[in-house]
C-alpha cells in the first residue's frame, strides 16, 4: 500500500493484521504526499511493526507479518511474487473473478488520489489484473480492507 497521511498506515496495518495478511510493504508513488526517509522513516517501521505486533497479540494471532522495508511502487511490482496479484482501479470494469482460486495474492493499493494512469498501466504490465470492489470509490484506508476481506471470504478462511 502506498504510504497514506496521517493515521491512516497505522490502521490499515492494524486491520489487514487483523484480518490475516503475511506481509504489509509501504510503497511511494507519484502521488504519495508523506515523504519518510533517515531517522523518521525508521522510527516510522519500527512504529507499524508495534502496530502489527499489538494487533496480533489483541486477535490471537501467533504469526507476526512482515514490514517490509519502504520501496517504490516500480520496484515493488517487478519483484513481488504470488499466484494471483491485482491492483485496484474504481475505474475498470473488472471484478473478482471467484472461478480462479489462489494459494497467494498480492495487492497493490494507491494513496489518497489513486494511482495514475502510468502506474496502473505499469502494474499490468507485471501481470497485476486490474480490480474493481464495487460502484464506490473507496478511500485509502477503506479499500485494502475491503479487498482483503473479499479475498478471504473467496479464497480464504473467512
């Protein structure tokens, strides 16, 4: 997910914890307005793995997932790896297709603002399907939830 301002990172790491996920890695992207780096990016990771490790300690979660180190969104869909990975995009026509079941899934979510257009065509390119969740645009915060929560109740253990 890229980096969201103000609280916002704190409770999408706190939920996607919640909800299962193995790793959380907090991307930059053109539209990305929060710019960490030095001592207050570090301060920043050690922050959010508190939040992981506190939220799996309030859901009875026995995994820690991994922070991963701050990337930019090229690097990251060049490098990620999973069965299915999608990037979401309220302006496409695609949903979820439930037929096509996956072991691993990989997520790329924009800031406030979105991807742009060159980011999204990018992620297709790295064989990321575009996804729709739905008629509503949903905020940055909202939609990892929300996608996360349909992917679990599709493929998962919810």
């Amino acid at each position: 997910i890229a980096i969201s301002k103000g609280d916002r990172m704190d409770l999408v790491m706190q939920k996607a914890t919640e909800l299962g996920v193995t790793t959380i890695t907090p991307l930059t992207s053109e539209r990305t307005e929060v710019k960490l780096k030095g001592e207050r990016l570090e301060k920043k990771l050690q922050h959010w793995q508190q939040i992981v490790i506190s939220a799996c300690e309030q859901c009875g979660r026995n995994r820690i997932p991994a922070v991963n180190a701050l990337s930019t969104m090229d690097n990251w869909i060049k490098a990620v790896e999973a069965d299915r990975k999608f990037v979401l995009h309220h302006r496409t026509e695609q949903a979820l297709d439930s037929t096509q079941a996956a072991s691993s899934t990989a997520l790329l979510i924009g800031p406030e603002g979105g991807l742009s257009e060159r980011e999204i065509t990018a992620a297709e390119q790295y064989n990321f399907a575009a996804l729709r969740l739905g008629p509503r645009v949903l905020r940055t915060e909202t939609a990892p939830l929300a996608a996360i929560s349909l992917l679990q109740h599709t493929w998962g253990d919810m």
